[in-house]
C-alpha cells in the first residue's frame, strides 16, 4: 500500500521534487523504483506540467522500454491507474511519516554497520545527533522555536539591567549584564593570569544564576584538578597558605559554599576534563548538568570540525559552532584563547592579534576580551583589559574601557584600581 499511495503523491512535480532525494529506494518495490526514475524523465520533457498526465506518460513509458515483455508493461499499466486518485490528507501525513521512519532505520543501520567495520570518520555521538535532528523536522516534531516573548518584558529587561555582572567595574561599565546566548573570546598570552582572570569572575558570577544552572568548565588544557584551588582561592580571596590552614580547621569548604551562594552538596561549578572529546560530547556535558554559564578552555582543542586546509576557517568553524550553542542552550559563553606573539609585551592588544586566527574567532563572538601585560617590572601586578569588540555596549558607556586592574596571583583575584578621591 506504501508504494501506491506514494506514487499518488509523487506524480504531483511539486511533491516528487521535495521527496525524491530522500525516498528509501531499497524498500519499495522494483516497479515503485522504475516509476520514481520516469516520473522525474517525464517532468524533465514537460516542464509546464505539474502533474504526470496518464495519456501522455503511457507511451512515453512504452518507448523508455522498448524491450519490456507485453505481461510486464500490462502489470504497470495496472499500478498506474490505481495511482490516479488523489491521496487524502490523512494518507499524505501518514506516508511521509512512514518515510521518514523507515529512512531513519535505514540511516541508524548503516551507522551501526559503519561503526562495526572501522568506518567511522566522526563520533557516533554527532553523527546520530544530525539524523535525528533530521527527524524530527520531517516527522514536524519540533518545538515551536520563534520568539514569543512579550515586548513589554524584554524592555523590562533592558530597564532592570537584567544579567550577569562582572566583578570588574571596567567591564560593567562598558558592557550591559551577560545573558543567555552571549558569547564572548577572553584572550591573553600564555601564563600571563588568563585561567585567573576566568576564576576570579566566574566565583563572582555564579551566586547571580538562577538555582537551577550552573557554571561548568569544559577544560583542554592541562588536568582540570590544578583548577579546583584557585576557585576556592578566587571565591575567598585568600592566598594558598590561608587556604590550607582553613582546611585544617575545617572551614574551608563551608566558607567557599557560602561565598558562591551553594546551598546543597552539589557542586555548582563543575569542571571537566574534556581533552580529545567532541562536539557532541561536548553538548552533551552542558546539556546534562544545565549550564548557564559554559567557559570553552580551550574550545580550539576540541575535535569535530572536520579536517579544514586552513587553520583559520577550521576555527572559525569551532567559534561559530560555540555561538550556535549557546544561543541553542540558553547558556553564556566564555572562550579562552591566546594572544598572539603580535600582542606581546602590549598594555592593548588590538582586534586582530588571536593566535590562529586574524577575523575568524573574532566574528563568531559578541565580545572580545583582551588582558595585556607589559615586562615593565614596575608593572608586575598590573594587567591591562581591553574590548576591541564589544557588540555590548551600553548605551552610555565607554565601548573599550582600556583599564589598568590589579592582578593578585597569590590571591587568584583581579581588582579594581581605585580612583584617587
């Protein structure tokens, strides 16, 4: 019955075009097959036709098969007049579902198979998720996806500087409150107080979510348990001696659950190493523990982009797949990067000075953060932030604070300068 019903859908030009693509040939009968093929010949000869007119297609059928035993072209005559009603909408609704249900088992099949013999050139996890997503949208199981918000409560938002704030003034002055689908670069020279400027905001950041999110970390850089002090540190404020003597009096961990607003023993900013995983895995970690905030360290590290000839385009893939994330997940993104060797030495590294990458990363972000350090030794505890882009910006603010703050390694924080009164 499949075949019939879908050949009275595809002798209309509109329908054959949208299905022949994606028809699972291998389940329908070897005359089903042959019709598909001459349905498309005979569009092909009459363009002005939007429906296959039985008369004319007959013996234009005759002469594609010449050769065809009288019995054979008498048994597809048959099928082709069972094909001249018009299918209702419950049969039409009905036989695209069952396409795309067979068209899906057939597609897990063949991973399945692929996965068994070795031919796999991406992680299951990904490929799965595209077929699916696929799916979905043929089957019309999608959620409704366009903005409904009410007009009155996004200009609410905008009037209670609605968001996630920075500890550094510099930042919120420049910058409106991070909210769901930002995403932005924060960038500095190697071991230069890059994952401690990342600390130091996020301890601050964390207790302005909603109960239910969490900050997680997915780190591509050295263990991710070197990471875990410098919280602590950073929530405190405290240098690594203060630190463990509060451990010893069993302090520690209660004053940092405080600091950060925990409340339960669940971690709400959780860290993992995610070195060598993929895309999918990677979504699938910030799906799972409900990000709010995710921080990319470092998002260059991470596999599924492909093989790009250019390490540009390759990264501009990995960025942009963050933004799309983010904005998917409802999340604020944060990815690291490294300044150049052009920035080097440098108070404000300008917009083109990301290792890698001179306009890829940088379009696929909201904003990009800079933290300069000079060799001046006079300088030692200064870094220097900047925003060569901010699409940010508030409206009465400086778009590049270009600001001088202090950098406390020992206390894994970054402050302020105080003006003189």
């Amino acid at each position: 019955m499949i075949d019939i019903v879908l050949l009275r859908l595809l002798k209309h030009r509109k329908d054959w075009a949208a299905l022949k693509d994606v028809i699972p040939r291998s389940n329908l009968s070897e005359e089903t097959q042959a019709l598909v093929e001459d349905f498309g010949k005979y569009f092909r000869d009459f363009p002005s036709h939007d429906v296959i007119d039985l008369p004319t297609f007959l013996p234009k059928f005759r002469n594609w098969h010449s050769g065809m035993a009288a019995e054979q072209f008498a048994s597809y005559t048959s099928i082709l007049r069972n094909i001249s009603p018009e299918p209702d909408e419950d049969q039409r609704r009905n036989i695209l579902q069952d396409l795309a249900d067979i068209d899906l088992m057939t597609k897990l099949a063949n991973i399945a198979e692929e996965f068994h013999e070795g031919d796999m050139e991406d992680d299951p996890y990904t490929i799965i998720t595209g077929v699916m997503d696929t799916y979905r949208k043929r089957r019309g199981l999608k959620a409704n996806t366009y903005i409904q918000d009410d007009i009155g409560d996004l200009l609410q938002d905008e009037f209670d500087d609605a968001g996630v704030r920075w500890r550094l003034s510099c930042l919120n002055n420049s910058m409106r409150p991070l909210r769901g689908g930002d995403f932005g670069i924060i960038a500095g020279r190697p071991d230069q107080g890059k994952t401690t400027f990342v600390t130091s905001e996020i301890t601050y950041m964390v207790s302005q979510l909603p109960p239910d999110r969490n900050i997680v970390w997915i780190n591509n850089e050295g263990p991710g348990k070197r990471i875990k002090p410098r919280l602590y540190q950073s929530a405190l404020g405290i240098s690594m001696s203060e630190m463990k003597d509060r451990y010893s009096k069993g302090t520690l961990i209660s004053e940092y659950r405080e600091a950060i607003k925990q409340t339960g023993n669940e971690e709400r900013i959780r860290i993992f190493d995610a070195h060598g995983c993929s895309t999918g895995m990677v979504a699938n970690i910030l799906e799972e523990n409900n990000a709010g905030i995710a921080v990319f360290d470092m998002i260059d590290n991470i596999r599924g982009f492909g093989d790009a000839s250019r390490t540009d385009l390759m990264l501009e893939f990995m960025y942009q797949w963050g933004r799309e994330l983010m904005v998917k997940l409802d999340c604020i993104g944060m990815a690291t990067s490294q300044i150049s060797q052009d920035g080097d030495d440098m108070r404000f590294p300008s917009l083109p000075m990301l290792k890698d990458s001179k306009t890829g990363k940088q379009g696929a972000c909201d904003f990009q953060l800079m933290i300069g350090s000079i060799s001046d030794p006079a300088f030692q505890s200064s870094r220097f932030i900047g925003l060569p882009k901010n699409k940010l910006q508030r409206p009465d603010g400086k778009k590049d604070p270009k600001a001088e703050v202090l950098f406390d390694p020992t206390k894994a924080r970054y402050e302020d300068i105080q003006e003189p009164l």
